[in-house]
C-alpha cells in the first residue's frame, strides 16, 4: 500500500500499469481490503486514501 500512498498522484496511472504488468496489483488490492477491515483506525484511514488515488470511492 505505501507503494501507492509515496508517489505522485501523476504517477499512479503508470503505477498501476506497472503493477499489473508485474502481476502484483492483484497483492494490493487484497492488502488495501484488509487494512479496510482492520481495528486500527489509522490503517483504514490509510486504506482509504489509498483506494481514493486509485480511483475507487
């Protein structure tokens, strides 16, 4: 996930083109689910933001 939450917002579209082409976004997304679903407050707030720069609401 701090792959995501470290760069650029320009970045990410490069980013998640990487990632899919490494076979490693499918990885990301179950960790964001998980961290969306975690008792730590701040690791949903985390999960949060990070599900908003990948463009999901």
């Amino acid at each position: 996930m701090r792959r995501i939450l470290e760069i650029g917002e320009d970045q990410i579209p490069a980013q998640i083109i990487a990632m899919r082409r490494e076979k490693t976004l499918s990885k990301l997304m179950a960790e964001i689910n998980a961290s969306v679903l975690s008792d730590s407050t701040e690791e949903r707030a985390r999960a949060q933001v990070a599900l908003d720069r990948l463009g999901f609401l």
